[in-house]
C-alpha cells in the first residue's frame, strides 16, 4: 500500500472521530477489545486483530503496563482501518520473528499508528524547538519508534530534512518503550 493511501487514512480517521483514545476509538468502529493474560516474557503475544462473521476484536495483552496496550491497540487499529484484516484472518503482533513474512503489513501498521497520533505541523515545530530527538518524543508522549516512523513520512514529503537518529525495524512494536506515567495521553 503507498505512504500516501496510508497517511490520508490516519488523517481523515483523526478528523472524522476526533480522539486520541484507543478505547474509544474502538468503541465508534464497533471493535471489541478483548484484554487477556499473555505474559511479559520475551516471545510474548502483545496484541492481534480477529475479524468472525464481520465483527472485529482486539485482543490485548493485559500482562503489559496501559500505555504499552494502548500504543499496541492503534497498532492493531492500523491493520484494521488498512483492511489487512479483510484478506488476513489473524494480524498478531509479536516480538518474535514468526511473523516476518507479513513485516510489509507491519511497516504499514506502524506507519498509520504514527500518522494517527502525530500531527505534523506539530511535530515539525517540536523537533525544531527542542533540537533532540528523545526530549521530542518525550514531549509529544509517544515512543520513540512511532516518532522515527513519523520522521521518515516527514522526510519523504520533503518536510524535514534532518535524518532519524535510530533505525526502526517493521517488528519495533515488539519492543516499545512506554515508560512514563500511565495517566499520559499520546497526543
């Protein structure tokens, strides 16, 4: 799917239902979300999208701290609002390498996750203001690989001209990091 089909979907997704809160945001698409105990081990399951007879679920893994879940939750909504889980029965998310082969559904999940809770005039203006990329995910109260995914739709518009100083792998979501307090909103 091109960058552009993806950005306009997070866009107008943002627009038309005006929240940043993944509940909620599950809540107007009619998903369910289905939190169970999944572990925190290495290999763990974090999150995956089911679709039966046209009802969706989110499942979530209710081992990981709240901001983990919710940023797992838009990654799953990303499959979801992308149509993955129209020709994909399952997306799971997991850290592990057993789902290599769909890292092009993944890359694109990330993609619509970081267009969706990023705006881009204020993005633009706090990498400027703060000239650190960390300090500037901090600010906008996103992990670091949704603000690399972000930097690299900048770049490509021809919107930044600065380099992301991390490489973000498609499987990133595997490893995020969401410390903080859990009271935080992302955007």
């Amino acid at each position: 799917m091109k960058r552009e089909t993806i950005s306009d979907t997070a866009r107008k997704m943002r627009l038309e239902y005006q929240t940043t809160d993944p509940q909620k945001l599950c809540q107007c698409l009619d998903i369910y979300i289905s939190p169970m105990p999944m572990g925190t081990g290495e290999n763990c399951l974090k999150g995956l999208i089911t679709r039966n007879s046209r009802c969706c679920t989110i499942t979530l893994n209710s081992d990981l701290p709240q901001r983990t879940r919710d940023i797992v939750c838009f990654h799953e909504l990303g499959h979801y609002a992308l149509n993955h889980h129209r020709t994909h029965n399952v997306c799971a998310f997991q850290d592990c390498s057993v789902f290599n082969d769909a890292s092009g559904l993944e890359n694109e999940a990330n993609l619509f996750v970081a267009e969706y809770l990023l705006d881009t005039d204020e993005t633009i203006h706090t990498l400027r203001e703060t000239g650190d990329f960390y300090h500037t995910a901090a600010v906008l109260h996103v992990p670091k690989e949704i603000l690399s995914y972000k930097m690299r739709i900048l770049k490509y518009y021809g919107l930044l001209k600065k380099e992301c100083p991390i490489y973000v792998p498609s499987n990133c979501m595997g490893s995020i990091d969401c410390s903080g307090p859990e009271n935080d909103d992302f955007a």
